[in-house]
C-alpha cells in the first residue's frame, strides 16, 4: 500500500469508531487496478477484533434480484428469527428461504439493518462489498438504505465501486476517490517490483502512461523483454496499457 497512507489513516479510524459503538459507512471509488481491492484487504487486517462479512459483486448476477445481499448476509442468517415478523418473512422471500410474493424492498432493507445490528450485539460487524458497480439493483438499493442509518449501530459498511466518466452510482454516502499514486510513489513501486537496472527513459515513460495506476505499473512492464527494460534499445510509441 504504497502511498496510501491517508486513505489507510481514514480506515483505521473508521475502524476505530466501530469499537468504539459508532456505525460507519464509506464508499471508494476508482479506476480498475487503482486499488481499491487492497485498501478493502487492508481494512480487514485492521479489524481484527470485528466480525466480518464480504460480499463481491457478479457482473452475470446483475439480473438476479437479492442475489449481492444474499452473499453478504449469509452467514449472519442464523439470526434471522430474531427480526420483526415482516422483515423476516421479507428477507426470507427475497433469500428464497419461503414462498411468497415479491417483498416490498423498504423491508427487506429494514431486515437487513435488524440483522446486522442482531450480528453486531456479540461484537462490533465490518461489511466489505468489492466489484459494488455490478451488484444487482436491489442489492444495491437496500445496501444505500442501511448506510444511509448506521449512526446507531456498531456496524461499518465499505463498498469499492469502480466508476469510469462522471456517473455514480451509491449516490449520498461518504465517499472516497482512490486515485493514481504520485511519480515518487510510482517511480518507488515500480523499482521494488523490477529487479534489474531500468533505463531513465523506459521508467519515465511508464510512469507517466500508467498514472499513478499501481497494477498498470506492475503488469506493463512485463509485455517488455529484459533488453527493452534495460536499455530503452526499440522502445515502442505506444506502450501496451495493462486493462
């Protein structure tokens, strides 16, 4: 996590803040290979004394209703029948655990505040959701819906949601932009990934390509041969750009 030491700073405080009973919620979002994923790792090695469960959003679940929210409360179901008679029957027909017909979705996100709040009465609950950009709709809708009335609870949710252009999605919650690491944080990274010596052009052209992205840095190098690496001998115009 190089050069991240803000972002990492505002984690261990919300971290912080759920020992402490306060509920959280924080949305980063960035470009693919930015690191988002590493900061919701470094966010889980630091609640160590938290319960926590994760979810990953599925690009080809994106249709199936419930089916993020499912992921992310299945381990906390044992719970359920601790919940109020409606939010139970709610998140049990969205969960497909009983037959009925499509629950009212201001219930479900109900039930799923009551579960979490249920699972955090032993001790404080972290709730990760990464790839949050391909979570279905109603996922999406009722995770918003219990960021948006944690202040009570001793439970953080921390969504990484990768945006491109100017739309966003989550809208109305603390949010976080992860962008591209500085030319020295680059340049530094670049250095202790490439054991061998890397002429002044080649780093500077890579730098400057990638911006700052951390796994663009990693991998383009790698479309290079060590000659290329070496002594910029053949350095193509347009460097390969790692998705």
């Amino acid at each position: 996590l190089r050069g991240r030491s803000n972002e990492c700073t505002l984690l261990t405080g919300l971290v912080s803040a759920v020992r402490r009973g306060e509920g959280r919620s924080l949305v980063l979002r960035g470009e693919a290979g930015i690191g988002k994923t590493a900061l919701l790792e470094y966010v889980i090695e630091s609640a160590s004394e938290l319960t926590v469960v994760r979810a990953v959003g599925v690009e080809s679940e994106m249709e199936l209703a419930y089916a993020g929210l499912q992921q992310l409360c299945a381990p906390m179901l044992d719970r359920l029948d601790a919940l109020p008679g409606p939010q139970r029957e709610a998140l049990s027909t969205a969960f497909g655990l009983s037959a009925g017909d499509p629950p009212d979705r201001f219930f479900v996100g109900l039930a799923v505040l009551s579960l979490c709040a249920e699972a955090a009465r032993d001790r404080p609950l972290l709730c990760v959701v990464d790839d949050a950009q391909w979570l279905d709709r109603a996922s999406a809708q009722a995770l918003a819906f219990v960021a948006r009335r944690l202040d009570a609870e001793s439970v953080a949710l921390v969504l990484a949601i990768r945006e491109v252009g100017d739309e966003s999605e989550l809208p109305g919650l603390p949010d976080l932009t992860v962008r591209g690491l500085t030319d020295a944080d680059a340049r530094a990274l670049l250095e202790s990934a490439i054991h061998l010596a890397l002429d002044e052009r080649v780093r500077n052209r890579i730098v400057a390509e990638t911006r700052g992205n951390p796994l663009a840095l990693l991998e383009l190098p790698r479309a290079m041969t060590p000659a290329e690496l070496a002594s910029g001998y053949g350095l193509p115009e347009a460097m390969p750009m790692a998705n």
